[in-house]
C-alpha cells in the first residue's frame, strides 16, 4: 500500500490469470448518473419507415461533424439503418408526451406503423424526421459499425442538420425524475436501472 | 415529389457519383442541442498519472455494463488509455468550480501536474479517480478502440463503479448556459460551435 495524494490509500484492484481487474465495487447505480438527451432515432427501407427512442446520440468528432448511436441488434431501426446506411435523429424537447415518447420507445415497428398519425418529413437521406417535438434534427450516412454485442454503434457523418426552436432539451434524468419516464428492455440502461435499483429504446 | 403523411413533401437529397447524401441543410448549432454530462477521464502509465474533462461518456450496453468515451489523439489521456488499457470517468456534479474545470479541461498534462493539489484516489483499474467534486464515478477495461479520424472511441467494460453522493450531476448544457463555460479545442464539439456560432477537452 502506498500513500497517494498525501490522503488516499492507492487501493489498486487483483488481476486475473488473463490480465484483467477484479475486485472493484460494482454499484451500477452510478450508470445512471450519465448524462444523455432523448431522441427519436429513424430509418427506411424501400417504402418502410421507422424511428425509436434512444438515449445515446453524441458527437464524435468536429471534423467532419461525426455523430454515433447505439443501436439494439433486434430494433427494427437498427435492421434499417444496416441496410440504408443512413439515419436520422430528432432531438426531443422538455415538453414531449410521454404518450410520444411511448409510442416510439414502447413498441416495435414491426408490430404497427409507428408513424400513422404523427408528422414527419423525409430528410435529405429519406429517413424520417419526426417534427412533432423536436428542436432540432439532424441526419447522417453510416461509415462505420461497431460490433458491441447486443448492440451496434454506428458512427455517420453528418449531411444535414437544422435547428427547428429555441426549447429547452429534453435530459434523459428529465425524463426519468420530471415525466418518471421507464426504460425498454433493449435500451443500454436498462439492466443498470433494474439491478441497480430502476429501464430504454424501442 | 411525392406526397408525405399529407403535410410534407418529401425531399430526398442528390447523391454524389459515390453515392453520397448531398444538397442537405447544415447548420451545426443543431449539434449543440446534443445531451450530455461532464466527466473527468482519467488514465495513468508508469508514474504518470492524468486526468481530461470529456462530454462523451456514454453506456453502450447493458449486458455486459459497457461504456464508450471520445478522446482526442493528441491528448495525453489518450496516450495513456492506449498504454494501459484503463480508463476512470469521474462524474461531475453541478457545483463544480469553473475553475476546476478549467484545471482539467484547458491545459495539457504535458505541461504540468493537474493532479497536484487536488484530491484523487486510485481506482482498481489505478486510473485516478477525481473525488473532489464527483457524484459518482465508473472505471473501465478497454475491450475495442474505434478510430474515428481526430479522435479514438475507447469502448470499455465497467469493472468498478460507485455513486459518492446524491447532487445533481453537471450537463454539458448547464455549463455552457449557466457556468457559462467554454470549449477546448480538442474537444468532438469544437468546430461545431465555432462555425454554428460558440468551443472542449484537454
């Protein structure tokens, strides 16, 4: 044991035969202290259309203006955007209903049209661009995908992006603590929230 | 032109001979309207310890507790994540000195200590953890570096982590907004604020 910082005690963690730590505190609560927007992620496939929530929108790199998203293998989106190569995200703002955000999070396009009844516009890709709630959107053509298990990253340059309204944006702790918001069984989160002690995508 | 959901005209973008989406709206303040919260990364090789401020940390999957983070090449952090395959994100809470950040995020490990004077624990993984004003922290073993062109995704594999207090956590909105804070020049977001109209890691 070694003194660090003239404070702390350095509390370095075993190692495996392979190499690996073990050993560490393992509170998976602390997941959902990450700070995420809400969006509607969307994509097509010949005269098909589809979107869903999702959490983890973020820019990568500035240039080019880059942006990933996870994807849940078994999402029909992510079925979509392996085949277009190309998706959208609307960024939702604070006062999206929960029923919206339900729609699009809670079920899956292959069991109903998502998109009746709601307003969109196809983007400059063709994927949908879901107006409704949004403050901004933007869209992106895939040039990498990262397998991570049950979910994929795909990594896209940006080809179109607009700004539609100064509201405020949702926060995905928003939409947990304000609208107490769940989270669907293919969403990153969701064992974090359940074994840590509360679920998303869609 | 077709008509779309009977309020929209649909609007495909040309493609290039490559194939690629042009002709589309850019305006990048769009990606401003991205979520996300404030983290210190922080890695260590031999003697050497460091610490970055980043927005991008974000879960990837649930089964098992993944993470992904963004990290400029040219940052010393990124030098030693490559090095030892470890990486700490210590999430800031809302009160956290612009100072502190600035200590973090503005200056390069290279050209002094940033660990002096603050307090840091080693984590299982070694990487510092960065207690002073952290709500929750997260170490991970890097599983697959993802080269994005400026900037490396490093996916990791949660091997600790710990909530330390219940405070609100910082989003990257509230900084800028409220903190009023600015963007280093490594940072994914850099560019997109310059040209949209504002600049972050270290």
């Amino acid at each position: 044991m070694t003194v660090v910082c003239g404070l702390f005690l350095e509390r370095h963690g075993d190692r495996t035969s392979e190499g690996h730590v073990t050993g560490g505190k393992m509170n998976l609560k602390a997941l959902q202290k990450l700070g995420y927007g809400m969006y509607i992620v969307g994509s097509y496939q010949g005269d098909r259309l589809n979107g869903q929530v999702a959490n983890t929108v973020f820019q990568i790199t500035s240039e080019p203006p880059t942006v990933a998203v996870s994807i849940n293998k078994k999402n029909l989106t992510h079925e979509f955007i392996k085949a277009t190569r190309v998706f959208s995200a609307s960024i939702l703002h604070e006062a999206t209903p929960l029923t919206y955000i339900g729609r699009f999070g809670f079920w899956s396009g292959r069991d109903f049209d998502k998109l009746k009844d709601t307003n969109y516009q196809r983007g400059v890709t063709g994927a949908p661009i879901f107006i409704d709630h949004a403050a901004a959107y933007l869209e992106a053509e895939v040039t990498q995908d990262v397998d991570v298990g049950t979910h994929t990253i795909f990594i896209g340059k940006i080809v179109a992006s607009e700004v539609l309204s100064e509201d405020v944006c949702m926060t995905y702790d928003y939409y947990h603590q304000v609208k107490r918001g769940k989270t669907p069984e293919n969403a990153p989160s969701y064992i974090a929230e359940n074994k840590g002690g509360t679920k998303q995508d869609g």
